[in-house]
C-alpha cells in the first residue's frame, strides 16, 4: 500500500495510490492538512482505513505534497551511514571527528519546517547566510508503532514503512558552528515523497538508491551498504525516547555528495536534484534563489 497528500483545484486530499502507480484514491479524513499521520495512527490503534471520499485522480493531474507535509516532531537524522560517504568525507573539514562510526551512528534532527513535497522548490538561502549548498539522497523510515528501547530484533515490527527525502544541507553554516543541526534546518531542506510505501511492499534493506544533478548521476548505492541498518538506527534512536506513529528517520546517504568532489561541487540556482529509490519512488525538486 501507498499513502499519499496531494493538492487538486486547491483543496488538500489523502489517500492511497493504485497498485501501478497511476491513480489516488481520497479518503475520508477530518484535516488533510496532516497528510498520512491520521492513517498511520489509526493503523497502528488497530483501526482500518477511512472510506473513500471523492473521484478517483490521475497522479498526474494533481500536486502531490508530503506524504507528511508538517510533521509531529523533528526528524531524526543519520550521518555518515555508508563507508564510502564516510571515506569522502575524511578527506574533508570533518577529518578531525572524533566520532567512532564504527561504534555508534551519528543522529542529528530537522525541524519540521524544512519538509517540502516531492517536486517543491528548494529556497537557496542569500550569499550572506551560505554558499555551499548541497544535497544527500536518503531512505527515510516512518514509524508506525509506538516505543521505547526498541530490540533490534522487534525493530521491523514498528516501522510502518517508507519514504524518499533530501538532506539538503548548508555545509559551511555546518562546519562553522561545529554541530550540524543550523546547517540542516533551513526551510525547505527537506523535500519528501512521493508517497509512504508500507513496508510489505519493499524490501529497503536491500535496495538501490540513486541521485542525479540536472541528469548526471552524482549517487548510486545500495540501502544494504549501510553501516549502520535500519533495525539499528530504530534501536538507537529508541534508547530512552519514545518514538510514535509517524516519526521518520533518515538512514543517511551514500558517497557521491557535492562537498566529496575536488573541488567541491556546491549546488546553483536553477538547478534540479532527482532522489529515486528502487520499489519506493522519486522526488525531483529545483533549486532557486529566495
């Protein structure tokens, strides 16, 4: 199953996609505004599905937004989850961490306002503020059950499924104040989508993931790559937290991001960053000027 939100003739729908990707089906839910959160926790109450309300849509013929287009809490972030990324990155400012990625994931959060839809603009801050903008296509995880000290081995029972997202990210509002959250949490840095795929429908922990820069293949990287996997990350990030129905946690990203080349390959106005993942879906959003 795929839960999606989408905006037709400026009304707000959610609902679910057909089988082939082709067609949404609007359910009958109290605010759309909320996107799949309501499905997600009457599932996981053990409810079924709202009836559905309203004609049947062509996808392309709507806006598809967030499938989560204003979530709960902040987003719990992974970084440096694959070797390769973690070896371009060595070779960087980040060269003197003294964080042991063998031992423990780096997890650091988005605020809610930086999510965005699949095919949303992404405002580029003013030169003031940063000027190396760059992009980190990532496998996010949506709970769909509640808990707290999480086993790695009931991990899989609370993850409801998954989603596409773009850690956008300032990198030299990053380094220069030493933590990473600032540089994370711009508005819009987050683009999400298309859709939720139940976990059912996918096996993430063994698919591919790719990221192209106005159609050049910057990223190309298996989710079974990882060093950290998803029943780890759940159990980490479970340590003392309760984590409820409709949290995400993005898995991190592969090498191939622009702060990795020689020189560094930041990103500029008008260009378009496609994210797609085997069995999930793609997001493909523009960056512009504010």
């Amino acid at each position: 199953m795929r839960l999606a939100c989408w905006n037709w003739g400026g009304k707000l729908s959610v609902g679910t996609v057909s089988a082939d990707g082709a067609e949404l089906i609007a359910l009958a839910v109290a605010d759309a505004s909320l996107g799949a959160l309501p499905l997600i926790e009457a599932l996981a109450h053990g409810k079924g599905l709202p009836a559905p309300a309203g004609v049947r849509l062509p996808v392309s013929a709507v806006s598809l937004q967030s499938p989560l287009p204003r979530p709960q809490r902040n987003l719990f972030c992974v970084g440096r989850n694959y070797r390769e990324h973690a070896a371009e990155l060595a070779a960087s400012v980040f060269s003197g961490s003294t964080a042991d990625k063998d031992a423990w994931p780096i997890v650091f959060t988005k605020v809610p306002e930086t999510v965005v839809g699949p095919h949303d603009r992404v405002r580029m801050p003013e030169a003031s503020v940063s000027v190396q903008i760059d992009y980190e296509g990532e496998l996010a995880v949506v709970i769909g059950k509640r808990g707290r000290n999480i086993t790695r081995d009931r991990a899989m029972d609370h993850v409801f499924g998954y989603t596409v997202v773009n850690d956008v990210t300032a990198r030299d509002v990053q380094v220069r104040h030493q933590q990473w959250d600032l540089g994370k949490c711009f508005d819009t840095f987050c683009p999400m989508g298309p859709w939720i795929v139940t976990a059912d429908e996918v096996d993430a922990r063994n698919t591919r993931l790719r990221t192209w820069v106005n159609g050049e293949l910057r990223q190309d990287a298996s989710t079974e790559d990882m060093i950290f996997d998803i029943e780890s990350l759940i159990e980490t990030c479970s340590r003392g937290i309760t984590l409820l129905p409709g949290d995400v946690i993005a898995t991190g990203t592969p090498a191939g991001v622009g702060m990795g080349f020689k020189p560094p390959r930041w990103l500029q106005p008008g260009d378009v960053v496609r994210v797609e993942i085997d069995g999930v879906g793609a997001i493909e959003n523009r960056f512009e000027k504010e």
